[in-house]
C-alpha cells in the first residue's frame, strides 16, 4: 500500500468501471427484451395475416384486402409469410447481441444484424406513422418507435474494447493492456 493512497484510488477506479459495465449491461438487456417482444408480436401479426385471419384493413396500410371477407390479398399473405422468419432472425440477432454485450464478448457480425434490425424498425415506424388507419398508426407506429429505440440501444451498445480497436486489443479495468510495440 501506498503512502500517497493510489492503491485504493486505482481500487475504486476498478470498481467505479465494473459498476459502470453492469449498469449499461442492465440497460441493453432490457432494452433487447423489449425489442423482442415487439418482434414477437409482430411474428404473430404476420402469422395471423398469412394464415387469413380478415386483418386487412388494419395492416399493409388498410388498402389491399378483400372487401367480402376482409383477408389481406394473396400477395401480402406471401409477404407476411416470408416476414417470419427475417422478423425471428433480426430478434435473435438483437438478443445475441445484447447477451455478448453483457458477456462482454466481441460481436461485430451481430452489430451488423442489430444495426439492420434499428434501420428496419425505423423503416417501420415511418410507414405506421403514415398509415390510412388510425389503429395502424397509433399501435403500430408506438410499438414500431420503441422496437426502433431498442433496436438502436443494442446496436450501439460496445460489447468489449475489441469491438472499437481494430487491432483486437482488450483490456481489463486495472489492468493494462497490451502495448502497441509488442506487434
């Protein structure tokens, strides 16, 4: 121990970071849980509407469905179809992104997804907030901005130091790390 008391400074500066890594760990968890609930809810919705549950007026823009029975147009049930399982990826990319960010483990590949995943949420939110129906816009356009901000907490979210060094290296809170004239 020190006489001047920089052990302990050093100490708490330790455990100041790790406060600091659980905290915003805490926040990317819970910002990717919401996220996938609202991916999951939206699996449901397209699964509904491929199946042919009469919801055509209140998605796609309320303009493309049968007037008789209600049920979206063969085209949009194919798209909703096709929908599902993009929306499953882009939620597991999410949620895998969140768990190395609180794993703190390198996850490039997995920015990548959550970064689609924010831009097409976004895409989403646009389109509800212009939607002919009001259930549309509202609902939809609500859940679609907060997968949108959730999305977009996890995907700039840093899992380790490896995820902004391109030389890969990490270092350890306390400890230093590896020096650049080592390469």
């Amino acid at each position: 121990v020190r006489a001047d008391g920089g052990e302990w400074r050093r100490d708490l500066s330790d455990l100041t970071a790790v406060f600091r890594m659980n905290v915003s760990a805490f926040v990317v968890m819970a910002a990717a849980r919401a996220a996938v609930v609202v991916f999951g809810l939206m699996v449901v919705l397209q699964i509904a509407i491929a199946s042919g549950v009469p919801l055509g007026r209140v998605t796609y823009g309320g303009r493309s469905y049968d007037e008789k029975t209600g049920k979206a147009t063969w085209g949009l049930r194919v798209a909703a179809t096709v929908s599902v399982p993009l929306l499953i990826l882009l939620a597991l990319g999410v949620a895998g992104k969140a768990v190395a960010v609180r794993d703190r483990i390198p996850s490039r590949p997995l920015s990548a997804v959550a970064w689609a995943a924010t831009g097409f949420m976004a895409l989403s939110t646009l389109a509800n907030a212009f939607a002919a129906t009001a259930l549309e816009r509202y609902c939809g356009g609500s859940l679609a901005l907060l997968a949108t901000l959730s999305c977009g907490i996890v995907a700039t979210s840093r899992a380790s130091r490896e995820d902004d060094d391109p030389n890969g290296d990490v270092t350890t809170p306390g400890k230093p790390g590896p020096s650049r004239s080592q390469y």
